[in-house]
C-alpha cells in the first residue's frame, strides 16, 4: 500500500502510523495509507507558519498571483485525474468529481487575481493637516478544518484566499477523505510557495483540529462541519481570542407552488435532495408543495426516481454513487425507520442495495404525508432522504420554509414574478435559487447562510477578504 505524508515546512513529515482509505463503491479497494499526525505535528507545522509569515506577508503580491495561478493552472490540466480520485475515496460520480474538481483550479485563479485587487481607503480627518490611511493586512497564521462532503473545492476556497491575502495556512483535511488535500497539497508544494507557507496535517479530528483551535500561535480557525463540533470550535475560539468563521449544518426548503413548471420542479428538487448522494450542506431534504399540485407532484417524484441509477461512482450511466461510509449510512437508514415509526409515508426507495461490489449503497428516499413537526423535517440527515410537507398556500409556505433553526440555502419553483420577488427579500437563508436547484453555486460570489448554519463572514468571492485580512486605520500628520 502507497503511504503518504504530512507537509510541514517544505518537507514531506511522517506520523506514527497510517490509515487505509477505503473506496465507498467497493470496500476491496484501498486508494492509499494517509499518516495519522498528532498534536506535535501542529506544533511543528505553526512553528514552520510563523516563521514564513512574515516575509510572505509583505512580499511581492505579483508572486503570490502567479503561484496561485499554477497551482489553478495544474489543477484544471488533471481534472479528470482528480475527479476520479474525488469518487474513488468520497463516492460522488466521476462526473461530479470531475466537476468540483475544475471548480477549485477556478477558485485558485480568481484568487490569483484577488491578489492584485486589493483596495484601501485615503480620507481626510476631521482634524485639519492629518491624512487617514485604511489598509487591509493578514491576520496571521490560520488553521483550515475541511469536511468530507467536497474534499477539494472546500479546501481549495479556504486556502486560496488565505494565502492570497498573505496569511500562513494549517490544513487539517477530514479524516475520511485525505487523498484529495494530499494531491492538492502537493501541487502546492511544487508551485514556488516558499516553505512553511502552507502545511497539511492529516488525522483526527479530535486530536488534529483540537491542537490547531487551541494552539495560540494559530490567529484564526476556519471550520466547515458539523452544527456540534463548529458550536465547541466557536466556544474555544472566543476564549482564545481567535478570529472564527464557521459553515455548518442546513435543513433547506424547496418550494414548489400550484403555478410552477411541473417537470422543472421535480427535476430541480431531485438534484437538490438526491445528487452528491444527498451530501451537501446546501441539500433541499424538505419539499414544501402547496395542496393543488401536491397530488401531481409526488406522482412526478416517484417515476423519476424511479429511473434514477445508483451505482459505483466510477462507473458510466450512474446518477447517484454510494454514501459515504458505514455509519453515515446506518445514520440514514435510521433516520428512514424514525420517519416511518412518526407516521410518514415511505413513497420510495430507503433501501440497502447489493450491487456488483460492496459499498455503501441505498436507494433515495421520499416521504410524503409528512408534517413539519417530525424528526425527519427537523434534524439534518445529510444523506439522499427527502420529505414532502402539504400546505395550503404561499403565505403557509414560506413560514414553514423559515420555520427551523437553520438557514443556509432555500429555493422557490413558480412562474409567479410576486411570489419570486417576495420569497427573495423574506426567506431567512443566506442564498436563495428560484427555479433553480438549492445545491450548485458559483465560485465568484458570497457562500454563507444564516442562524445555525453560519457563524462569521462569508466565504468565497471578494467577500472573503473579510475574514482573511483584518484591518488597520494609520494617520499621518502632514
């Protein structure tokens, strides 16, 4: 088995052990043995940050861009090589991989730009002879906790506007998933970086992500995860004097109104609730259907889930790859039982599937006939299980979709110009799609919600600078 390292300070750094990564789609298939690091490796990896701050904080941003821009540059040349590493270890389709893969070379590139965009303030001062300067600066050195459900893009829209706007990065990928930041790691290694500018340390979370949010060389944590983990995260970080942007859980609405486009509204809430394997934070798992197309769109649902093919990810003609790994499938299954137990009614699939090889595979689920107060329509199932909630009109509508602790993405299926225009200002999430799936954004713009799901500036687009540069008002006597 192919063994692979941490990269701390330049040098690729081993830990005690290594642990296999299974593919999802067939468990007989190990991609490689990823190093478990521990507390000390994060020692040595903030010690190696620190030391190459401060040179790069204030060196040539022309340099920055144009490392920024190979390491894009490399990445969208082997795609497809990463898109098939990408479903080998996560279980998205080859498609799909392929996809997010060429989505973080982007994000690389319009950083590499971002390099050169920064922008300050000159203003006059009350004061008559002072000058007043408002300049953007790095915050340090950051710590980077990534998620399993995206293990590239998700890692490429966190580094590179660290490193854009001159902060020093620790890495710590999902324990899960660690081929997809070893690849992009070294790319990084090779793209002129100087050492120490970027370092990747893989293992546990409990270990790894513990050591860098209390590490106090560490001046930011940025976190995607889970709504527990992101909420101690939070708590640590605020004792420490930490600057924290968290992105967490969703329960997003998708509603679909009497005067929508029937055909566009099954085929839009199928993409949000099924692809990706329902693993996405920006998944629509509640279907919110008003009482005249109610009928005609569960019906709708059910033929073309019927013809929706789960299969291995790597395999041609597949829609729908395997979950992730065993106990988020148990956790899915269960959550089918819970749904079931509370008197909803299973309207397809939910079921294990044995197919050519061993995996993780279930069928997608629908319920129908379920009420806002169930489990199933409370709690994030992260996985492709979906309910559909009757209700009466839009005014019911939209309360029920802003009726939950969470609020990251929400949809709207009409023909209605009124209901879209009022659905947009009174929706309480943070992105908003009408007519469109829920999951699927841009690389360019703000990404965020709000209540549970997010806490701190948003990510992606020049809306990062936010939270990857702290600023600094000098003034200066004439």
């Amino acid at each position: 088995m192919q063994q692979h390292d941490n990269l701390i300070g330049g040098e690729w750094t081993p830990g005690h052990t290594y642990s296999p990564n299974l593919n999802p789609s067939n468990l007989g298939d190990t991609i490689a043995g990823y190093t478990q690091g521990d507390a000390s490796h994060v020692r040595a990896a903030v010690a190696a940050a620190t030391a190459a701050f401060p040179a790069w904080a204030t060196g040539s941003i022309q340099a920055r861009c144009d490392a920024l821009d190979r390491i894009g540059t490399e990445i969208l040349a082997r795609k497809e090589e990463l898109g098939t590493l990408l479903a080998r270890e996560e279980g998205k389709t080859r498609a799909e991989g392929i996809g997010e893969a060429a989505r973080a070379g982007q994000i690389f590139k319009f950083f590499a730009g971002e390099c050169l965009r920064l922008t300050g303030e000159t203003v006059p001062s009350v004061r008559p002879g002072i000058g007043v300067e408002i300049t953007r600066e790095p915050v340090g050195v950051v710590g980077l906790i990534t998620p399993w459900n995206f293990p590239i893009a998700i890692p490429a829209w966190k580094i590179a506007p660290a490193l854009a706007y001159g902060n020093c990065v620790v890495l710590k990928p999902a324990d899960l998933v660690p081929g997809c930041a070893w690849a992009l790691a070294e790319i990084i290694s090779r793209s002129g970086i100087p050492a120490g500018v970027f370092n990747l340390v893989m293992g546990r979370g409990s270990v790894i992500g513990n050591a860098l949010v209390n590490h106090p060389g560490v001046h930011a944590i940025s976190f995607t995860g889970s709504v527990e983990v992101g909420r101690g995260i939070a708590v640590q970080c605020v004792t420490n004097h930490k600057k924290v942007q968290l992105e967490m859980g969703g329960k997003n609405p998708q509603v679909v109104l009497d005067d929508a486009d029937l055909a566009q509204a099954v085929e839009l809430s199928v993409q949000s609730a099924f692809y990706s394997t329902g693993q996405r934070c920006t998944a629509s798992s509640r279907l919110i259907v008003t009482e005249g197309i109610y009928p005609k769109f569960i019906a709708a649902m059910q033929e073309r889930m019927a013809r929706i093919k789960v299969g291995d990810a790597l395999a041609q003609g597949t829609d729908v790859g395997p979950v992730s790994s065993q106990s988020q499938l148990e956790q899915n299954l269960g959550y089918i039982e819970i749904g079931k137990g509370e008197g909803a009614t299973l309207a397809g699939g939910g079921e294990r599937l044995k197919l050519g090889t061993e995996g993780f595979y279930m069928s997608p689920a629908l319920f129908s006939e379920s009420v806002a107060s169930m489990r199933i329509n409370k709690e994030e199932i992260f996985g492709p299980v979906a309910s559909v909630i009757r209700v009466k009109n839009y005014e019911e509508a939209l309360a029920m979709a802003n009726d939950t602790e969470f609020g990251l993405s929400a949809g709207i299926a009409t023909t209605s110009l009124k209901y879209a225009t009022h659905f947009k200002r009174h929706s309480q999430a943070g992105m908003v799609m009408v007519n469109l799936p829920t999951a699927g954004v841009d690389y360019h713009v703000p990404f965020g919600g709000r209540k549970a799901s997010s806490y701190g500036p948003r990510e992606q687009g020049r809306y990062a600078q936010e939270f990857f540069t702290t600023v600094k008002t000098a003034y200066t006597l004439a």
